[in-house]
C-alpha cells in the first residue's frame, strides 16, 4: 500500500470523512480523484492514488476546485429574463417547473414556425450533454447539436480525423526519444498530467524535446531545443521538413507505400510547389541549414512524434498546418508505435438513453456546418452562427442552449455575439454563474458543478479508460443535473416516457452494460482502464481510403488541395499596427472557468500581454505598466510584462480574464482584460475554426 493511500486513510479516519471516488473537472483532463466528504462538505481531496490517468496527482486548478461547491456567486434558482434583448439582463426568480414549461412552448413555436432546424445546441464536450442531444436531435428534429470545438483545437482534430481517421489521439511521451511540439505548450497550459510527467520522465532517459513556437513558453523553456518561429507559419515549416526528409531518402518506405494513401503524389507536391528547407527559411525566420537538421533528426531518431494541439491552428492556414505537421509522424513511418502519437482505443461506453425508431423524427435540412459551407468542419464553424441568426444565412436559427459554454466571452469578435443573441427568440443557458453569455439570454438554469452530479466518462489515458465523477456533496440551491434539466424539458413536451430514470446510477448501469466492471466496482474504484495497444496502422484505419491520408479526397470533393499546402495568414501587420497579436494560457486557470475561484486569483488575479524586450524599447513599454493593446476594430487596457523569449514583432496575450468575467461573480469581476473584441471575424475556411491569432495591433504606454 502506498504512502498516499495510507495518509487517506488515516484522514478518513480522524476526520470521520467519507471517501468518495470522483474525478476532476475543472479542465477536460478529469484527473480521478478521491474526495472527502464530511457533513455535506468537501473536507480534502487529492488525485486517485490508483489511476494510470494522473498517478495520485492533481494541479493547483484542481487543488482549489472544492470553492465551487461553496461560492456564494454561484446560480440557484432558475431566472427569466424582465426586460428587453440588448438592455444590461434583470431577471426574475421562477420555479423549475415554470422555467421548463416556458422553454417547452417556446420550442414548439420555433419548431411550428421555422422547422426544428431553427434551435441549435452548442455545449462543452460533456458526456451529459448526451441527453441534450437526445432531446434536441433524436425527439425534436434538429441536426444543430455542436460543441465549442471551434473555439478549440478544431484545426487538429479536423487533420487527426483527415490523415487518421482518430478525433482525440493521445501522446506516449514515455517510450519517445525525440518530441517535436509545434505551438503545444502543455506544461504550461496544466493539463494532462500524466502526459507532462511521462514527457519530463522521457527527457530525463535521452529524449530530444524540440519545441516550435514564437512564445518561449514553459515547455520551450524545458526544452533541449527552442525554435523561434514566425506566427503563423507552422505549415511551411513541417513541408519543408517532409521535403527535406523525402529529398534525403530518410523516409521510411516501407510504411509510406504500404500504408499512406498517396505518397508519391505527395512527393511531387511538395517538388512541384518548390516546398524547399531555402524557401521556407525567409517565411519562417528559421535557416535553412537548421530546418534541414531538424528535419534529419526527427526522422533517424527513433521513435519520434509530431505533435500538436491548439497553436498551429488559431490562423486562416491552420488546417493544413496540422496536416503537414502530422505528415512527419506518417512519411517516417512513427505512428501509433510505442513512443509516438497514440491512436488510442475507447472504452465500450453504451449510450445512456434509448429512443425508439418510431419516436424519432429526422432532420429536414443539412446540419448547418455542411449548409454553411463547411462539409469538412468537425464542429460548428461558431464565427457564422451569428450570420445565421442575425441573417437567416444559411437559413433562420432563432433558438440556441448553451450549456458550459461562455460565446459572448470566447468567441472573437464580441460585438456580433452580442448583436446575435438580440435576434434569437430563446436563448437558454445552462450554467453554474450568471456568466456574460447568461446575461444576454432568456432563461438562465442552474446547473450542477461536478461535484454535485455524476458522469461517465471516456479517460484520456494512452489505453481504453472510463472514469466516473460521482455527486459528493448536496447542489446549491436548486440546481440540478442535466439529466435531471432534460427529462423537466422533455415532460413538457410530452416526452417524459424516454427520460424514465429516478436516479443517475439506472442511466449509469446502461452506459457500463458493456464494460467489463460493474457500475459498482466503478463506483468503488472511481476508473477501469483496459489493456494498450500500439501498431493498429496495418489493420486499416477508419478513414475513407483505410490508410493514412497524406492525401484526402474529402478535401479535394470540398474544392480544396487533397495535399496540405502553405498560404499565408489572412492577417499580417503593418505600418500602422506593426504587430502580431498571438495568445498563451495561465497555468494557474482554465480559460474561461477558474476566474471567480478566490484561491487561483490569489495566485494569479490578472493576465497581462507579453511584449520581446526590443519591441518594448522601441513603444516605449516599461515592464509591468499599464499599457493600450489597439487593433483596427477595438483597444484594451492591461498589464504589459517585458520578456525576452518572444519572437520580435509579435505580442502574446496571456488570456482568460477581463470585462467583468462572470459579470455576478465578485472576486473575478473587473480584473484583467479580455482581448477578444480586438479581432474581427475570421474563420478558417476549411475547418470553420475561430481564428484567434489573426489580428495586429499597436502598443503604447496608457
Ligand atoms: S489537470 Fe488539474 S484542473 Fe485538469 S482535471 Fe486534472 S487536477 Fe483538474
């Protein structure tokens, strides 16, 4: 028995405390985690001692996360808007039934009138939201049922699903000996813990960590190799370092004509369009010599990995940046083998609710992404949505829920988030704070935070995992669970028969029906994780040609190069706004989520933009003064910190604070800045992602 576990132990014991396996969920890494609850409190809590998933251990977010489950801010009771769209929200307080026959009438006139196309669902990736998609796609008819990936990692998951047909791969750091991560900053962003720990872990046994990116961030500063890159130009870079490796006959043959769909095409692509190590040197900042030995290391050191996440993406060019960059791991033959990108396998989770065939009705329209534009898009394109309610474009939206998700906070370009929630005719927000997003809606239901409701979840460990989030103290005030939200809904209109459960472990029970532990094993041990496997390339891949696609035909049905190709950014600056604006997170918080969390604001109470010493010298910018960050669309005033490991010519914002987040929320109102009304609206065209780093700015001192 290990130390940790005898220290719980003796916790539960003098404190007379329950110990309740959970997992967190302050981020999407729901780190397992016991919690110790005593007369209807969380009295400790620490990561689960037996899970693969964080190895008993948990970050500061997740230390601090037990404030939820007492913050007098938080949402208790429903609330409906008093007065017009547009006007600073004043609601009033209405009972759950009232709120669910409000939204269950309001549902069928927009269905009557417009089609059930007309409502959409945008939410974060819960499992929960399931039911949701029950309710609004199987019963009620409408194919708009999305989640906030654009506003995410969009542009790499949209070039996983493309070469390999996985949406989430995960990264086995362990066994790797060179890591090249392009504009993935994850020891600093705090999350998957196990993968920094397997990264440190792996640097200390020989592995090269190579990181591309303009930002000498806190992985760059682990890093044996730091490589300054100019924003935006992650794509040519990874070409030229597939040329580079495909000119030199480093490739590896074998796996490239067995298993990648198009090979000798791509060769000739990247010839023909002169995808040299010399053409990319000026588009990059990176010599040509350097490019070339990158490109020599990364192939001959085996196993290698190219990795990604968020911040090649986030520009116009972001799709096919991650595709290059995924195009390394394929043409080197370093895909899901100990120590590369890890194509990993799901747990046999069921679906919580049955509908019957004869009670479904289906969508009338295409979904809007495909009626959009955006056949390829992996989520909604969310920068269009606006375009559809404010517009009818592609055709009318006049309902939307938003469930833990903050559009009028995150998506660029707030102005047209605000003017659009002016149009819709119900807007519906399920959260845990009177958020900005809540604010402008109709109806405002509060939910449960993780701890006070349970989940089933998909782990995100190397191997199959499911991890369970088990309700450990009472909700504030009247908030319930989604399920519980959605069957209120559902018996309003009439289809209260599919949602028949009393309580969660009856749904729970079904979800498990195929895993191989029982809903109480779960419960009592808080995960199950079955066995790795690596090498599933040979077995075909669920992707249109069953191989890796370095060449896609979807892409080139939907009128684009079935090649990654390199095109510059939409944005590029100027005389007048001389500089890049680029974004990096806080260790300290989740984006959007953690700012009304006292503990973590201690430690970290406002963001700030990076400014490179050289570029501070030559506006006048003194470290740690305020200064104005202007765009041609708005300015912001904010904390400006003089560093030295940034590329010149770019700033970064380090983001997730600002304009009275959490407008109710009195310990984040009014502290630092929010930089997303200094973009306008651009959207990648390919994958419909925000694209948050395209925008310049200039700087003075305020
Ligand atoms: S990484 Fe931190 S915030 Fe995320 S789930 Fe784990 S403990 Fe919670």
């Amino acid at each position: 028995m290990s130390s940790a576990v005898n220290l719980g132990s003796r916790l539960a014991e003098i404190k007379g405390a329950e110990v309740i396996k959970s997992f967190c969920y302050t981020c999407p890494w729901q780190c397992p985690t016991e919690v110790f609850v005593r007369d209807d409190k969380i009295v400790y809590h620490k990561g689960n001692p037996e899970s693969p998933n964080n190895i008993g251990s948990r970050c500061a977010k997740g230390m601090a996360s037990w404030h939820v489950t007492r913050d007098p801010d938080r949402l208790k009771y429903p609330m409906l808007r008093t007065n017009a769209k547009g006007e600073p929200g004043q609601f009033k307080r209405v009972s759950w039934d009232e709120a669910f026959a409000f939204i269950a009438e309001k549902l069928k006139s927009i269905a009557d009138e417009y089609g059930p196309e007309a409502v959409a669902l945008t939410c974060h990736h819960d499992p929960n939201t399931q039911f949701y998609r029950h309710l609004l796609g199987e019963l009620y008819g409408s194919p708009n049922l999305y989640a906030h990936t654009s506003g995410c990692e969009q542009d790499r998951r949209s070039a996983c699903l493309t070469l390999f047909g996985h949406v989430f791969p995960m990264h086995d750091f362990a066994n790797s000996k060179y890591v090249m991560l392009w504009g993935m900053n994850n020891l600093g962003a705090n999350q998957g813990l196990w993968e920094s720990r397997a990264l440190i872990e792996a640097q200390k046994k020989g592995c090269k960590l190579v990181v591309v990116d303009p930002n000498f961030t806190e992985t760059a500063q682990k890093a044996d190799e730091w490589i300054p890159i100019q924003p935006g130009t992650d794509g040519a870079l990874a070409l030229a370092m597939c040329h580079s490796i495909i000119s030199e006959r480093l490739y590896d043959a074998d796996f490239a004509n067995s298993y990648c769909n198009g090979f000798d095409g791509f060769r000739a692509h990247l010839h023909d369009n002169g995808y040299t190590p010399e053409w990319a040197a000026s588009i990059c900042g990176i010599d040509a010599d350097t490019i070339k030995r990158l490109a020599r290391e990364f192939a001959t050191t085996k196993p290698a990995m190219s990795a990604i996440f968020k911040g090649s993406g986030y520009y116009t060019n972001g799709a096919d940046a991650g595709r290059a960059c995924y195009a390394l791991n394929a043409i080197c033959g370093e895909v899901d083998k100990p120590g590369n990108l890890h194509l990993k396998d799901w747990a046999p989770l069921g679906l919580p609710v049955v509908i019957p065939d004869e009670a479904k009705r289906a969508p009338a329209k295409d979904a809007l992404h495909a009626a959009m534009g955006y056949p390829l898009a992996p989520d909604l394109p969310n920068s269009k949505l606006p375009d559809a309610v404010i517009d009818g474009n592609p055709y009318p939206v006049k309902g939307l829920l938003v469930h833990a998700t903050n559009p009028v906070m995150s998506d660029p370009n707030r102005d047209r988030v605000l003017e659009m929630f002016k149009h819709l005719d119900l807007a519906i927000a399920c959260e845990l704070y009177m958020s900005e997003t809540a604010l402008e809606c109709d109806i405002v239901l509060p939910e449960t935070s993780f701890y006070e409701q349970a989940e089933i979840r998909q782990g995100m460990w190397l191997g199959p995992e499911v991890v369970l989030c088990q309700p450990v103290v009472s909700p504030v005030g009247e908030s319930k669970a989604p399920y519980e939200i959605t069957k209120g809904i559902a018996e309003k209109m009439g289809w209260g028969e599919y949602f028949p459960y009393e309580k969660w472990e009856d749904w729970g029970e079904i979800m498990m029906e195929n895993v191989p532990m029982s809903l109480d094993e779960l419960k009592s041990k808080g995960f199950w994780a079955g066995e790795i496997r690596y090498n599933r390339v040979p077995d075909g891949l669920p992707t249109p040609s069953g191989k890796i696609e370095l060449h896609s035909s979807s892409y080139e049905d939907a009128g684009f190069n079935g090649y990654p190709e390199y095109t510059e950014r939409s944005v590029v600056p100027d005389e007048e706004f001389p500089l890049q604006l680029t974004h990096s997170k806080l260790s300290m918080h989740c984006n959007i989520v953690t700012q009304n969390n006292p503990y973590l604001m201690e430690v970290c109470g406002e963001n700030w933009v990076e400014i490179n010493s050289r570029d501070a010298a030559l506006y006048g910018i003194v470290d740690d003064s305020m200064v104005i960050l202007e765009s041609p669309k708005d300015q912001i005033e904010i904390k400006a910190k003089v560093v030295e490991g940034l590329v010149p010519g770019c700033v970064s914002v380090r983001h997730g604070h600002g304009f009275g987040h959490w407008a109710m929320g009195s310990t984040a109102k009014g502290r630092g800045a929010h930089s997303n009304n200094l973009m306008d609206t651009h959207t990648n065209p390919i994958t419909g992602a925000n694209c948050y780093n395209e925008c310049k700015v200039r700087i003075r001192a305020a």
